[in-house]
C-alpha cells in the first residue's frame, strides 16, 4: 500500500484551494500506519511573521485538519517544529541540491521578482531542501498536493536520486498525486491567479471559515466574460472554467456533467456558492468545537509529534549512517 505525507504551511486563512486541492485528498487517502500529515510551521518562517503570530495560526490550521475528518488513530497529525529530525536532515538535503537548481524554482524567482530590492531571507530560497527532508523522512510514495506543488515534489526526487546514487538506497523516492478537479481553484476576481493563502484578494478569496453570506456575495461578484456561453475552456473563459470546476469538485461530478447543466451565468454561480457553503458547514462546526477545546488539540498533536518522531529518527539514522558520520557513543 502507498504511504502518503502532505503538509500544509500555517501562513495565512485556509481557502477552497488549499482544501480541493489537496485537504481533501488527505482524508480520502488516510489508512492507519500509511498517511502522516503536517503543519509546516517552520515553513511560515521565511515571510519573517510577526512574534506570536506563527503559533496561533498553527492551532488553528491543526484544528482544521482535525475538522476536515482526519482521524487521529488513522493518520500521524503533527507539527513540523514538534520534530527536531526536520531540520537535521535539512542540512543534508541543502549539502545534496544544487545552487542552480534551488535558483530555478518558481516560487524563488517569483518572490525576488516582487521583493523590488527588499529583504528576501535565505530561506525563501533553500526551503525545497526543508521540504524534501519532510517528504522522505517518512519513507513516503505518494504526495497529494495541488498543481502548484509539482515542482516541489520533482525537486525532491531530484535530491533523492542524487543522494541514493553517492549514498545507497536510503530515500523512497516519491511521486506527487493531485485531484482532477480543483487542482488549481484560481482567485474569483482574478481567474488568471490561484487562489493564494498570503496573496489574498479580498473579494476573489473563499476561506474554509468564511461564514455563509461572505461566501455567496463572493460567488455571486465572481469575475466571469461577456459571451455568455456555460464552457470549460481555461484559456478562453478562466473565470467560468473556474466556477465549472469549483462545482465540479463540491459535488463529486465531472465538469463535462456541470457545464451541461448549466445555460446561464447567475444560476452557476448560486448552484457554486451553494455547493461550497453546504461542503463548508460541518467542517466549521467541528472547528468551532476544536477551537473550544485547545487542551485537547494540543494533546492530540503531541500524540501526532511522538508518532512521527519514531519514524523520522529512523530515517535520519539512516541517512547518517549512510553518509558515514561516526553515530555518537561509537
Ligand atoms: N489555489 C489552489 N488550488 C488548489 N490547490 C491549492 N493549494 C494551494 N493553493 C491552491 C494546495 O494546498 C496545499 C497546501 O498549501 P500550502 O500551505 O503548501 O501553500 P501553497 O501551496 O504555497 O499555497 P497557498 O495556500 O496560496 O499559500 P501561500 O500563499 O502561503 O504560498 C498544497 O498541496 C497546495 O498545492
């Protein structure tokens, strides 16, 4: 059977995106002893957070994870910082990838682009390293993540390769897996730009907690064209493809079925927003139950960290060895 790992960055509110995309696909994958899920707050580290902040948005971002359906006696729930094995192995996933290849990824370039001469960590530009080192450390086949996340998810099979060949077989080498609808929900004002955590439009953005009435004034303002024609064609009609697909995804029907059933605009974008507050409203209700009960949450992530301590120090044994540091006490 596959084992999964996926992760989610504490960086700003949750959205429909991060949810179709791949949330969603945790649950469906999780069976005991194969899934192993995160809240990669060290991550929300390189956009220099405000002191405080980090920790509260990865309480709550666990909450979530917990409210979605993930089962704690059937997945490893943890947080990142919890399991001190991330960033040891990190180091040596940094000495394994090259400057060339760290300088390529998009989000680097796309963040120095933007900075226009401002401060830019370090960090922004090793982090694919943290990253891989939280994919192998749990032997991992399967990453379910959205569109955005494929490059990540090739990077480290990349440094997985590289150290296998100069090391031996120490890393499983993974593969990503994402959904085929909702892999990429894109931002309703600007459909041509995913829906994005820390880039957040006010209008084209749908948290997980926005309440009812937010949800549908947003759907309903939803940018779409002037052709009034219901079709899936994300080059021509990204705003309407976008709707197609987002109802696609709530429902569990293909975006063939729902662009048939569909002639005008305003009618997509009610049946849309009432599909999403309706897949929303048990998620918000077992948040606001979680989000009640912080000693209980922390009890379960520190049940979470202990679990996934185990097989992290394994892996990183492994590796060391495999390098040939002398284990201490030898
Ligand atoms: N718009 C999206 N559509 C589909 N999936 C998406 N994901 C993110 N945005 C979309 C998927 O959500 C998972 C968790 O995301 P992340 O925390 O790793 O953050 P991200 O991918 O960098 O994107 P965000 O949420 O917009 O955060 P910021 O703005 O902080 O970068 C991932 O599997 C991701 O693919």
């Amino acid at each position: 059977m596959a084992r999964v790992f996926s992760a989610i960055k504490p960086t700003g509110d949750v959205h429909l995106g991060n949810y179709l995309g791949a949330l969603r696909n945790w649950v469906e994958a999780q069976r005991p002893g194969e899934s192993v899920y995160s809240v990669v707050d060290l991550h929300a580290f390189t956009t220099s957070p405000d002191a405080g902040e980090i920790g509260e948005r990865t309480m709550n971002v666990a909450a979530i994870l917990f409210a979605i359906g993930l089962d704690p006696d059937a997945s490893v729930v943890f947080v990142q910082s919890h399991v001190p094995e991330h960033s040891q192995l990190t180091w040596l996933m940094e000495c394994t990838a090259s400057f060339g290849e760290l300088s390529r990824m998009t989000q680097f370039k796309d963040r120095t682009a933007r900075a226009d001469g401002g401060f830019i960590s370090a960090g922004i530009f090793t982090y694919p390293a943290l990253m891989a080192a939280d994919i192998l450390l749990y032997d991992t086949d399967e990453v379910p993540v959205g569109d955005d996340q494929r490059q990540h998810v090739e990077i480290t099979r990349d440094i997985a390769e590289r150290f296998n060949t100069r090391y031996g077989e120490v890393f499983v080498i993974p593969r990503a897996v994402t959904p085929a609808a909702g892999a990429r929900i894109m931002d309703l004002q600007n459909p041509t730009a995913k829906m994005s955590k820390s880039e957040q439009s006010d209008a084209g953005f749908v948290g997980l907690l926005d309440p009812p009435d937010a949800i549908v004034k947003r759907f309903k303002r939803a940018v779409t064209d002037s052709d009034n024609e219901v079709r899936h064609d994300r080059e021509a009609k990204p705003g309407v493809s976008n709707l197609l697909e987002i109802l696609a995804a709530a429902t569990g029907q293909t975006i063939a079925s729902v662009a048939d059933e569909y002639e005008r605009y305003g009618d997509l974008k009610t049946a849309t927003a009432e599909a999403v507050v309706e897949l929303l409203r048990p998620i918000q209700e077992r948040h606001a139950e979680l989000m009640a009960d912080p000693g209980e949450l922390h009890r379960l992530l520190a049940h979470g960290a202990g679990l996934a301590r185990e097989r992290a120090g394994a892996t990183l044994e492994r590796a060391m060895r495999a390098v040939g540091f002398t284990p201490p006490g030898a």
